[in-house]
C-alpha cells in the first residue's frame, strides 16, 4: 500500500466502533467494556489531554490506533511522563510500516505537549510486540512490575 495514502490524525470519539472492531480482530475477543471507560476518559474528563492516534486509510476506514494517557497536573502544568497504553493494527494492513507510524507521530505530538517520557508494558513473553517496541527506540525500565496473586 502506497504510504502516503494512510493519513494519521487524533482519535475521535466516533472512532470507537473502528477501534474495538481492530482490538476484536487482534485479540479475537470483545474488550468493548474496556475501550468504553477508555473512551469514557478520553473525551469526558477535563484533565485528560487528547493524544491518542488513529491511522486512516484512503477511503476513510480506521486501519490503526495508538492510545496514551497524559494528565494535567497540579496548577494544570502537564506531567513530564506519559503511557502508551494499546497500540493496534488491523491484521490486513500489518507489515506495511503503519505501527511505526503511529508510534513516530505519537512521540511527535508527546514531545511537542512536554512530555519526556513514554512508558508502556507488555507482556513479557509477547516477543513480537517487544521487537516492534524495541524497533521503536523502547528500552527496559529501570523498575519492575511486582504482583502477587491472591
Ligand atoms: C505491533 C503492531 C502495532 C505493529 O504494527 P505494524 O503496522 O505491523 O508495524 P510496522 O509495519 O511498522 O512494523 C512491523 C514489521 O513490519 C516490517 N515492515 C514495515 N514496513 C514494511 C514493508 N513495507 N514491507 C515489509 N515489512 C515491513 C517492520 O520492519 C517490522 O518488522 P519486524 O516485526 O520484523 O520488526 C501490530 O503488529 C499489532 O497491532 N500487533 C498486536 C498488538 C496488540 O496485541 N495490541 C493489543 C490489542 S489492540
């Protein structure tokens, strides 16, 4: 596919459908309770800035999603770290450079509200999508994620 025919804008909330048809595809199951509180918070709450990402095809169609979360602040000064919270590409359109775009248009738009760090989890035994973080300039963090089941 011709690169120049995805276009990458801010995602709207009537993206929604687009976005849990993309989640359904990848992870062939329904996280559409997820995406509503995500949704939720993205375009309801006052001190969540918008910087999540969608790939649009030539005719229009979400092909890709990028979601992060950056909040506002004491005083309203945004914080200087963010998270990237999901990143998709609808199977069919994988493996064209799509995710790499999304991941260098949501660094851009980071970096211009003052962001100076992403941070992201994955996990640690899904090897693609750690290569695809890896590719993206993604490093281990100096800190682990603890758990204990009860
Ligand atoms: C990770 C993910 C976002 C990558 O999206 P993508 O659009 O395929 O990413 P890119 O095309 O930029 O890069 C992927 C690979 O394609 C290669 N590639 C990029 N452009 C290419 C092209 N024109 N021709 C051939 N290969 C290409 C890249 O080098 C990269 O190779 P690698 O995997 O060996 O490192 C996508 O695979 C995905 O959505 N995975 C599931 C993620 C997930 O579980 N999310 C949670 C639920 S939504």
């Amino acid at each position: 596919m011709d690169q120049d025919a995805i276009k990458i804008r801010l995602m709207r909330n009537e993206d929604f459908d687009a976005v849990v048809g993309i989640d359904r595809k990848i992870t062939q199951d329904s996280r559409r309770q997820y995406y509503e509180l995500k949704f939720d918070k993205l375009f309801k709450s006052k001190d969540y800035v918008p910087a999540s990402l969608v790939a649009e095809d030539e005719n229009g169609a979400v092909v890709g999603f990028v979601m992060g979360e950056l909040y506002l602040g004491e005083y309203g000064i945004l914080q200087e770290e963010a998270t990237l919270d999901t990143i998709g590409v609808d199977p069919d359109f994988q493996h064209q450079g799509i995710g790499e775009r999304l991941m260098h248009e949501f660094m851009e738009h980071m970096r211009s509200l003052g962001v100076e760090k992403i941070n992201t989890l994955v996990h640690w035994n899904d090897a693609n999508l750690i290569r695809f973080f890896s590719a993206n300039k993604f490093s281990p963090s100096k800190t682990i994620n603890l758990e204990r089941v009860l």
